[in-house]
C-alpha cells in the first residue's frame, strides 16, 4: 500500500479518536468549559500541556532548522525548553492558588483595573490569534501534499475536527484530546529517529546515537563538522564568536515568551491543587524533553545522510524522495557548471542546491529507507501537532471574549447558561476565523509569531511575575511598564522585519539583536518603568495586597472560580 | 498561621528559587552559550560538551530542575503547615 493509502487510513484513524475522547468529555459547566472543572490529573495535564506546546513548528519545523543552523539551533532547544523551569518556579504554582480562569483576570483583579484587564485581552487575542492562523497554514500543508486534499478544504476538514471537540468539552476536550494527541505525536516523531539512529550509529536510542561512531569508526558528529567545512559551512558544532550576543537574546525571549504566552499559563489552571500545578510543569517538561532531544538528533542525522547523498553524486542518480520533493518545489537543483553533478557548498556562487528545511523531518524516513507507514505516522503526528495547538489557542481567544470581555467587563449580570453559550459562540466563531484566515495567510505569519513571543515576553511575563514577587507592584506600575514594553518590542519588530514594511537593515540592529531577540530587551525597560513609576505612586489597596499574600501559600485552594 | 512564620516561609521559598535559577541560567546561558567555545574542547563520547549543553544536556537539567522543587517545596510546605490536605 502506498503512502497515500496509510496516511488515510492512519489519519482518519486518529481523528476518529479525537471525536471519540471529545463525546466521552462534554462539558456541561463554565467551570468545565474554561478549566476542565480543575479536575486534571497532574499527568494527564502534563501530556495535555507538551502537545499544547508543541506546534507543528516544533514538529516539522524545528528538526530542519537545527540540521541546517548546527549550532545555532540551540536557541530555540534551550529557549523553548528553558521557560517551563519559569513557569513552574514563578509562575503556575501562584497563578492555581488565585484560582481564576484567565490570564486577564489576574492582571485585572491583582491591577485592580478594567483597563490592565482590557490591555491584557487585547495582548492575548493578538498573539494567539496570529499563532493559530499559522497553526491553520500547517494544516492545510498537510493535507495538500501527504492526502492530495486540496489545500483549503484540509483547512476546512482540521477546523471542522477542532470545533467539534473544542465547541462540545471547551478545556475538558480539549484537555483529553491533546492527551490523545500527544501519544500520537510523539510515538510518530520518535520511530523514525530510532530506526535511523540504529541504521547510522547501531544504537536505538537517538539521543545517545547522535553522539555515537558510525560504521568506520569516526564519531557522527566529527564526521558532520569536516562534512560541513569541507563544503564551506561553519562547522556543525562550532559556536560562532560573533553571533553570541543574539544567540544569549534570542533564547531568552523565547524563555520568557513561552511563560508569559496565555495558552500555556491556562494549563495551570485546570489541576486541582497547587502542588499539582507544580508536578504538572515537571511532566509537561519532561514530555516535551523528549521530543526536544530527539529533534537534535534527527537534525544531525537528516544533515549527514543528505550531505553523502547528494554532494558531488550525478543528479541523474538521485533517490526516489529527491525527485518527489523537487516535483514539490521544496528542493530545487540548477547545473551551474555543467557537470551533471551536485555541487553543494556554502558559496552562492557555485551552490547549485537549495533545500526548503520544512521537508527534512517529512524527508527523512524517505531518505532512511523506511516503510510507507511510518512516512504516514509521521504526517498524523504533524497533525496531531498542529491541532491541538490550534485549540489550546482557541480556548484563550474565546475565553477572552466570553469571560473577560462580555461577564466581567461589558455584562457581569449574565447567567452561567448564557456565559457557557456565549464560550461555545465565540469559540465557534474563532475557529471558523482561524480557518479562513489560514486559507489566506498573510505572507508575514512566522514573523508575527515572532513578534506573538516577543509581545509575551515584554507584557505578560514581567506584569505577572512581579505581581507575584513584588506586593508593592501597583497598578500604574503594571500598566505603564507592560505598555512600554508592547509599544518598544512591537515598533522594533516592525522597523527591523521589511516583511512587515519596515525600513530598517541588519546593520541597524541595536547591539547586533535581530527582532526575534528584542523581547529581552523589552522585558528589561519592563520592569525598570514598572519599578520606578510603582514607587513614585500610590500602594496597592490592603485587599490586594491580602490576595498576593495569599497566593503565595499553597493551602487552601479551591476549585477555580468565578 | 503566624504572620511571622509565613514570612519565614517565604524567605525559604525565595532562597530556593534563587538557587535553581542560578543553576538554570549557568547550564543553558553559561554552558550552551557565553562557555560553549571553550567547552567545546573537551569531549563527551562523540559530543564537544558545549554543543552538548546547548542541545540536550541543559534541557535534562531543567526537567531535574523542576522535579527538585517540587521535592523541596512539598517538604516546607509541610515544614510550616501550609500544605493542602
């Protein structure tokens, strides 16, 4: 059976199990609708949260990134790693004890001010809306090419399977499908990388194969690093002097991003006890820990299966996956000399070969020789990626509009039937927006993710820890250092991105730190204007200084509430 | 519960806080960044360390990190009866 027939079948399986969970976990509350009625097993919740996290650019992306950026990749390994020690440390454990359903109503109620609440939503429909449209773009991709499903109507088939389960359970089936999907994803990401490790190196555990000898005894990994430079690229492993400074930002932001975005701080919400929500940041961790030291693994090996085969090798003797992926235009070849050989080196002037990235998790089982159902199992894991994400993000931006926009700002005397409607419409409607957003995607999305990190990292993150920290933190504090820091992040993103029309060039950049790092430097003005204006006023009212106090001790938590 | 006990508490937690962030930020800044050049010349199996550190070995760190707070902040919740029952 052909790729095409077990993708089908693999696929349909899988969703038909997400349908399955989404009838088991209805639910029937807005307890239930936002916060799974905090009723989640910490493991459970972990699994929940590593699929939540892990998009389908983690998925197929991020491997591709790293095999050809070496070294480099490491910013996003460590920076998307790194914010779950934040989370758990400074954030989830104090967040379950205030024990609301939202990231907006901690700014609101710990600012004291619809307005720090109006501010907050606004932030948290911009960047999990532009995440998700991406998310939606991924999806469509995958159908297209592994199901020879048009384009937009994979989009309309992935929006169709996340309304179901996301309009009927809300947070409860989201939770347990992300569960679901979280098993998928990462059976159908490790199979693969095991299989490969054990045909490169002669060890089935990828991790530990990344750094094993192959079969003329020379370490992987010095054999990459004289493949590369003997190409012409830096070595693999080399850690370039001059990129050092951006490298240092650019993880960071992407710490700090990943624990101040409003989809993985609401996981923390649905546990029942604090020190639930703490384990649960363990597991999520380690759940995502192992997909995040496979994808390194897979990036050395992709990288040096692909420089051997192709590298000075007759174009007319590629393999079966080169022609496919240059039918699809992801890999494009042009004879510059006339050799009928593949040169493949890092000067421009001679390189005849370019590579889209995205195709080297897709490519390698190809590449390794490996049976049609596991290139199958592959693609449902993309998906399984790419979906739960998607709902994760869906949730805040329907909650952000049914509890904190309509029940406590614009209707506070709505009923619970009608606020559980409400929840249902506006997700409704977000889903439906994302998927005709994606069919149209405006061409900056990667940008504007990263500008959705950058935003978090700048806003959410201080504004939040130091409401937690700092109990002389006060509401023109808050709102000032949180504007300051959206308004600097956003105009440097902008100015240095001509994908978005800005005017700016590469050597403009302040200390040589591209927009991706710049939420660093945001977060920092943050909290020195947080600091400074929260002194020169007034104290935070007594009652809320009580609620720090009382955050910061775990007993007496209660189920989340209104 | 005293007011002063939960100061003391607090205190405690912050300490520890401290201590793992600082073990935090040396393993993937230190190591897998500002050190990674020189780290890179010593070896571990077929891994320079520093690329090491930079790719997997921070990350096993932050799980081990989050796993030993848990375990100590489960032993002073106890310690100062704040624990939830």
């Amino acid at each position: 059976m052909g790729v095409q027939t077990w993708t089908f079948i693999i696929v349909g399986f899988t969703f038909l199990l997400y349908i399955g969970v989404a009838i088991w976990a209805r639910a029937g509350s807005t307890k239930e609708f936002y916060v799974a009625g905090s009723g989640v097993s910490p493991l459970a919740n972990g699994m929940a949260t590593a699929a939540d996290w892990m998009s389908a650019a983690s998925y197929l992306s991020m491997a591709g990134l790293i095999s050809f950026m070496g070294y480099g990749g490491s910013q996003y390994l460590m920076g998307w790693t790194g914010g779950y020690v934040l989370l758990a440390l400074l954030l989830a454990p104090y967040l379950r004890k205030f024990g609301k359903f939202t990231v907006p109503d901690f700014i609101g109620e710990r600012y004291y001010s619809s307005q720090a609440r109006i501010v907050a939503l606004i932030c948290a429909i911009f960047v999990s809306f532009t995440y998700v449209v991406g998310q939606m773009k991924g999806v469509g991709v995958a159908f297209a090419r592994f199901l020879e499903v048009p384009f937009s109507t994979g989009i309309l088939i992935g929006i169709g399977i996340v309304f179901f389960y996301a309009v009927l359970g809300g947070m409860k089936g989201i939770t347990y499908t992300q569960v679901a999907q979280y098993c998928v994803l990462i059976f159908a990401f490790t199979v693969p990388a095991v299989f490969i490790s054990l045909q490169m190196v002669g060890n089935p555990i990828p991790q530990i194969g990344m750094g094993g000898t192959m079969s003329d005894g020379t370490y992987l990994l010095d054999k990459l690093n004289l493949l590369s430079t003997d190409l012409g690229f830096t070595a693999y492993t080399e850690s370039g002097m001059n990129n050092r400074v951006n490298i240092f930002f650019i993880t960071a932001a992407l710490m700090m991003g990943t624990a101040g975005l409003p989809h993985v701080i609401v996981r923390f919400f649905t546990v029942p006890k604090v020190k639930d929500a703490r384990i649960s940041a363990g597991y999520a961790l380690l759940f995502i820990a192992i997909l995040y030291t496979t994808a390194p693994a897979i990036a050395a090996f992709a990288r040096t299966n692909l420089v051997q085969t192709v590298s000075e090798q007759p174009y007319d003797g590629m393999p079966q996956w080169f022609k496919k992926w240059e039918g699809a235009e992801l890999l494009a070849f042009e004879d510059k000399n006339q050799d009928g050989l593949i040169q493949y080196v890092a000067n421009p002037e001679i390189n005849e070969l370019t590579i889209d990235p995205d195709i080297m998790v897709l490519a390698n089982p190809e590449i390794a020789n490996l049976p049609a159902w596991v290139i199958a199992l592959v693609v449902a894991g993309g998906l399984a990626a790419a979906l739960s994400t998607a709902a994760g993000l869906l949730l805040v931006i329907a909650t952000s509009i049914s509890h904190d926009l309509l029940k406590n700002y614009l209707h506070p005397n709505i009923s619970e039937k009608g606020e559980l409607l409400a929840a249902r419409i506006a997700i409704a409607v977000a889903v439906v927006a994302a998927g005709l957003a994606g069919m149209n995607p405006p061409g900056f999305v990667a940008q504007v993710v990263a500008l959705a990190f950058g935003l978090a990292a700048s806003s959410f993150f201080p504004a939040i820890v130091l409401g937690i920290f700092d109990k002389r933190m006060n509401k023109e504090g808050a709102i000032s250092g949180m504007i300051v820091g959206i308004v600097f992040t956003s105009i440097y993103i902008w100015y240095f991105k001509p994908q978005l029309g800005g005017p700016g060039t590469v050597e403009g950049h302040w200390f040589g730190i591209s927009p991706e790092g710049i939420g660093t430097l945001g977060m920092m003005i943050n909290l020195v204007v947080a600091l400074v204006v929260s002194r020169m006023t007034a104290p935070p009212p007594q009652s809320v200084q009580d609620i720090v106090e009382d955050i910061r001790v775990p007993r007496g938590a209660g189920g989340a509430t209104h | 519960m005293q007011n002063k006990n939960l100061q003391l508490y607090w205190r405690r937690n912050l300490k520890y806080l401290f201590i793992l962030l600082l073990v935090w930020f040396v393993v993937s800044f230190g190591c897998g960044i500002i050190f990674a050049d020189s780290l890179n010349a010593i070896k571990l199996g077929g891994f320079p360390l520093g690329f090491w550190f930079a790719q997997q070995g921070s990350i096993y760190v932050f799980v081990i990190l989050i796993f030993i707070y848990v375990r100590l902040m489960n032993q002073l919740d106890k310690e100062f009866d704040v624990d939830e029952k």
